[in-house]
C-alpha cells in the first residue's frame, strides 16, 4: 500500500508546530505580563512621591498656622487703628522693600544700607559668639571632669548668670569705650554661660562605663576626650549653642542701641528719634528675619553633628 503522507501519518510533527505555535502567541503575552508590574510600580512610586510632598507641605502649613494668624492680626489691627506708631504689615513691608533692598544684581539684590549696617552688626555677633563658643566648651569640658574646679568655679558662674546681661553695659562703656569691643565684650559675657553650664553637665553625664570601657582599651587622653567624651556630651553642647545664639543675637542689638554709631539697633534708635516709624519696624523685621536664618543654618549644622543619634526634638510634638 502506498504510503500516506499526510498530517495523520506523522503524529509526532503536529505537537511541535501547535508548541512553535502557541509559544508564538504567549511570547507578546509574557512580555506584556512582564511590562505591567514596571508600569505599576512606577505609578506606586510617584503615588508615594506624592503622597509624601503633600504630608510635608500639610507638616509645614500646620506648623506655620500661628505666624500665620499673627500677621493676619497684625494687618487687620494696623488697618483699623490707623496709628502712625503701629503701622499695617502691609506698608511695613513695602517699606522694608525700599529700605533694604534693592535691585541690584550685583549688590545680591541688598540695599547699600544693608551692606553698611547690616554687615557691621554681624561682624560684632560673629566675633563675640565665637569666642564665647571657644572659651565656653573649654571651661564647660574643664568644670564637668574636675570635681575641684567645679566646686572652686561653680559660684562663680551661676553669679553671672544670675546678672542681667544688660546691667554690664555701663561697666563694658566705661571699660573699652564706644567701640566694637564693647558690643564683643557684652555679646560674649552673655553667651559664654549657658554654653559653660550645658557643656559641663553634658561631660559630666557622660555614661561611666563608656569610660571603664575606652580605659581598658588604653585609650590616649586625647582620643578619649576628643573620640568618647566630647562626642557624648556634644548633645547637651549644641543645646547651649541654640540657646546662647538667640541671647547673643538679642545683645548685639541692645548694645547697638545705647552704644554704637553703626548697626541695626543703631538704625532703630535714629528712626525712632526721627519719628520714623516704618523704617522702625523695618528694622523690627529684618532682626526676625536675621534670627530666623541664623537658626536655619545651625539646625542644619546640628543635624549634621548628631547624625549619629536618633531623636525628633520638637519636630515630634
């Protein structure tokens, strides 16, 4: 008989088509299966993005509500009370514009009058907070690892604490004159004791056995201060700076208004002499907003010195 030659006599032939066949058509379906969970987790990503971006912005707008509500009150009260001595935030602004800046390029947008007033009382606020930080960290790390001279010294430095910064300024215009270092002197004296005080029971808190352990590691005095000691306490360290930070900002005006030809206070004291309330307040307002920056830049600073430790501060109230 002959032969047959037709798809019944080679059974064998038709699986490897139909499975050429469907691995054909599963082949776009795979790619397809496989190009979906990209695709999704894409869309979570930005979701999540999102999601993110508005919980921050709701954090900011919550936590900025009350200011918020202040300046709101400030502009309601100045407009209905019509007070030259109390003027509508509005104009205080427009006039802070003109006042302090400018349109300049060059000069970063900053009057000539900023540049000149504004300059100067940082350079004071600079030089006498630094050396207040210097001297304060020593005698703060000398006080909390001597128990002699914490007891010699400790009367001594709650004596000037006790002081109101402001009762010295007699004594510092008599000492050095109508000078900067006068302005140093006093933003230094009242900044250097809180650093004293929080450096010294920051050291003096350090845990005893992270010192029985960097003793029986034969550590060298100056790796176990600079490697145990300092880092430990360095928490309570950079509470004082925050704080001395705002004092030392609050002197440096005070001086600058009883005892200075240059400044910010200086500026506030010659405007309010010359009936000139807006430029006043202008004044007012660019100290805020000094203070604000400058504790910007430190809580930027502090986050990176005590990276090492996990804590949410006053972000978690």
């Amino acid at each position: 008989m002959p032969s047959q030659t037709g798809p019944e006599s080679h059974p064998e032939t038709m699986p490897s088509r139909r499975s050429a066949g469907a691995a054909t058509v599963v082949e776009p379906a795979a790619s397809a299966a496989a190009e979906q969970p990209v695709t999704s987790g894409r869309t979570v990503d930005r979701s999540a993005h999102l999601g993110a971006g508005l919980r921050r912005l709701a954090k900011s707008v919550g936590a900025m509500w009350l200011l918020v509500v202040v300046l709101v009150g400030w502009e309601i009260y100045g407009r209905l009370n019509d007070s030259v001595f109390f003027p509508p935030l509005s104009k205080v602004l427009q006039h802070f514009g003109t006042m302090w800046l400018s349109s300049d390029a060059s000069g970063l947008y900053l009057s000539e009058l900023f540049w000149d007033q504004v300059t100067m009382s940082l350079s004071r606020f600079a030089r006498g907070w630094c050396l207040a930080v210097v001297v304060g960290i020593g005698v703060g790390v000398l006080l909390g690892r001597s128990r002699v001279a914490a007891r010699m010294y400790n009367p001594v430095v709650r004596f000037f604490t006790s002081i109101p910064n402001t009762v010295l300024l007699p004594i510092a215009v008599q000492i050095f004159g109508i000078t900067d270092g006068m302005n140093i002197f006093l933003i230094f004296l009242g900044s250097v004791w809180v650093i004293v005080i929080n450096t010294a029971d920051g050291v003096a808190g350090v845990d005893p056995m992270w010192l029985r352990s960097a003793r029986s590691l034969r550590l060298a005095k100056g790796t176990l201060y600079r490697r145990v000691i300092v880092p430990a306490a360095m928490p309570q360290v950079m509470a004082g700076l925050r704080v001395s930070l705002g004092i030392g900002l609050i002197l440096m005006v005070i001086s600058e208004l009883y005892a200075t030809t240059a400044g910010v206070g200086y500026q506030i004291v010659v405007a309010q002499s010359s009936f000139q309330y807006l430029s006043m307040w202008s004044a007012f307002v660019l100290i805020g907003l000094i203070g604000i920056i400058l504790n910007a830049v430190f809580s930027v600073v502090e986050r990176r010195v005590l990276r090492w430790q996990r804590r949410a501060g006053l972000a978690g109230l």
